[in-house]
C-alpha cells in the first residue's frame, strides 16, 4: 500500500499487537503456462514479474527459509505453512523443487507443512511421488466443466487447458495419492450453472473446494450482465450452499460456505474472502522482496510492495507495515458505510482486494456487497432456522 492509498484517518489502538505470520508463500517461478484471461498477476495492471527473475535463486530460498525460521522462534510457532507458488511453480522442474523442499525442510526445522499450487498441467506421477515422498499438498484449479473450464484458463494460443487438468485430477483422486491431494480451487463463473460446476468437481472427492469471487475492484468491477441482476453471484453460491447443506454430509467440504456457517455461530473464519480474522500470511517474490497477499495486483501497480526483502529484512519488520497492519485491525479498517452495516462482523468487507477505489484505497465495502449480503443472509436465515427446529424437538 502506498502512503496516497493509507487513509489517515484510520485508528490504531495503543494495545494493537500484529499477529506472527503463520503461512508464507514462495514465488519459485516467475511465469505461467498458461494465459487465464481473469489472473490477477498478468492480465490486471501489474507488470513487476517483468522484472523480477525468472526462477527463485537458492540464495534467495535460503535466506527466505532462515527468515522464517527465525520468524517462527521469535513468536513461538510450533508449525509454519509454506506454499509453493508461481506463475506456475512446477515450471521450477523436479530437480529443482527436490532442492527446494530438501532445503525448506532443513532450514526450518520445527513442523513445516508444505504444499503446492498448481493448475496441474505439468503435473505427472513423477511429480506426485515427490510429492508423496515429501508430504507436500497439492491444490489444483479447474473451474468446473471442460467448455466453462476453457472459456478463460487457456494456453496462449487459445487452447484450453481441461483435458490436462482432468488428467491431473483423474492422477490425485486415485488411492495411491489422496493422502496429499488437498483440494479444488475454482474462480466463480456467473455463466456457469452451478449445479454443474459443483457436481464435476465432486467427481474427483477433493477434500476442499474453494469458490474463489474473481478478483474486481470499483475501478474494474466485475462481469455482471443486466439480466443477471445484482446479486448474481451471490445467488450462484446460494444455489450450491442449497444443494451442498441438504445432502447428506459428504467428505468435501465447501471452504466459504463452512466459513459463513463458522460465523454466523459465533466463530471465526479462516479465509480472506469473508470475516474480520486477522490476515497472517506474507509472499517472497522471486527476487527475495517480501510482499503483502498477492492477489492485491488486481488493485493497481505496487499495491502489494512493502519495500523489503528477505536479504535484508526480517518478517517483523513487515508485521509493522501499514498494509499489513489495515488487515490485522478487523473493524477499525473498516469504511463507515462497513461498520453502520448489520452484517459487517460476518461479512468483513470481503476481499481485501475488492475493496480498492482510486482515490480512496481500500476502506470501502466491497464490489461485491450485495452478493456477500445475499449469501450471508441466506445461510444464516437456513441455520437459524435449523437450530430453532432442533431446539424445539429437545424440548418435545
């Protein structure tokens, strides 16, 4: 964030006390196979990868392994997550993610859970029995059937991307390598039935699925066709909260939906999208420079720098940026129009991403507040309703 972006205003407590990062994502590859046409990284603004390297040094992994090691000493962390990212981190190759982890392994020491992201093109048994070897989760993305599936992640020449990633799912969702398939990550597409969507994910029994909203901000709002109406993608989500809460309970979970139930029960939530949780993870570029959530590319160029890297600056340091901060605060980073809002303590503005409006940064609701209000609504609506039924019978 920078200083145009931070509004003045905004009041930090003299108590505030920043949350350790527990998750850090390393940027092992700068470039990508293929060419989604939504990516936050390539297609939105933000054309720093350009100049970053093309692979992550072992220099740079192993001063971004020792920084969280002494990170995790300094805030007593008993685990870390490190996820390995790109662009697409399988471009790294075999030999050099054997590197990688072998390192991360050593340097880090306590329980380090590690896992990938990948849009599984590129990955092959051989892949996975590193994988294996190794416990290293692996998250895939397809966004649902083959046809909505190659409406936007495609190679640059056009070619859709499906039939690999299907046989990529077809390798994680055999018994040989369940144990380290993590999930499903699948962007929302409005002109996808969701049924649909939801029922070819299920194909593969992931463990997780995460509907990710696709990132947009006031300034690039997103795809919304008048005949859609203003809550279409709420109402997306709603059609498969119904389908998944009525049928009987099955191993996959739904991450947003579990986190909207988490909340309006009193609990807390795990992911960006929804809640005000305080954020705790922190990405190291290619280039050692240690950066807010990447995702924030979508907003404007630099909106995730923080002026530091790893050879020169530990993560306590970036616990002290504003940007970090605003997302640590819960409802004091909140806009006026947030906090006056009934539902704010669930909803949480969305995606910080979705926030962004030139001129006044990031303390807004999000472009997508009368779709999360109608979600949010809906599932509290059902499971109130479902409590106050159980409530009655136990009194029977």
């Amino acid at each position: 964030m920078t200083s145009r972006e931070w509004p003045a205003n905004l009041q930090v407590a003299d108590d505030f006390r920043p949350h350790a990062f527990r998750e850090f994502v390393l940027k092992i590859h700068q470039r990508c196979n293929l060419a989604c046409d939504y990516c936050y990284v390539y297609t939105m603004g933000d054309d720093t990868w350009r100049d970053r390297p093309t692979r992550m040094s072992v220099d740079v992994v192993r001063t971004a392994a020792a920084r969280i090691a002494e990170h995790a000493d300094a805030h007593d962390l008993r685990s870390v997550r490190v996820v390995l990212h790109g662009g697409e981190p399988l471009l790294a190759g075999r030999d050099r993610l054997v590197e990688i982890i072998a390192t991360l392994k050593r340097t880090i020491g306590r329980e380090l859970r590690l896992a990938v992201q990948t849009n599984g093109v590129l990955l092959d048994e051989a892949m996975l029995d590193l994988f294996r070897a190794e416990g290293v989760e692996v998250g895939i993305s397809l966004d649902g059937t083959g046809a909505d599936n190659d409406r936007h992640r495609r190679y640059a020449d056009g070619r859709g991307s499906a039939v690999a990633v299907e046989r990529a799912l077809g390798l994680l969702a055999a018994e040989r390598y369940r144990a380290v398939f993590a999930g499903i990550l699948c962007t929302v597409d409005i002109a996808a039935d969701p049924l649909e969507t939801y029922e070819t994910l299920l194909r593969y029994r992931p463990k997780l699925i995460d509907f990710l909203l696709p990132h947009a901000n006031w300034a690039r709002p997103p795809v919304r066709p008048a005949e859609a109406g203003e809550t279409a993608y709420g109402d997306w989500l709603v059609s498969i909260f119904d389908r998944w809460y009525d049928a009987p309970r099955i191993d996959t979970r739904v991450r947003i939906l579990e986190e909207i139930i988490s909340l309006v029960l009193g609990g807390a939530s795990r992911s960006e999208q929804i809640g005000l949780s305080p954020v705790t993870v922190a990405v190291i570029e290619s280039d050692g420079d240690i950066e807010q959530v990447d995702s924030l590319k979508s907003a404007y160029p630099g909106a995730c720098a923080t002026g530091l890297n790893v050879a020169t600056d530990s993560f306590d340091r970036a616990l002290r940026h504003p940007g970090i901060v605003a997302r640590q605060l819960g409802a004091a980073a909140l806009g006026p129009d947030c906090v006056s809002c009934p539902i704010h303590q669930w909803c949480g503005a969305g995606h910080y991403a979705h926030r962004y409006r030139p001129g006044s940064g990031f303390r807004n609701r999000s472009v997508y507040c009368a779709d999360l209000a109608r979600i949010i609504t809906h599932v509290r609506r059902r499971v109130a309703a479902d409590l106050v039924d159980q409530t009655g019978r136990r009194g029977e």
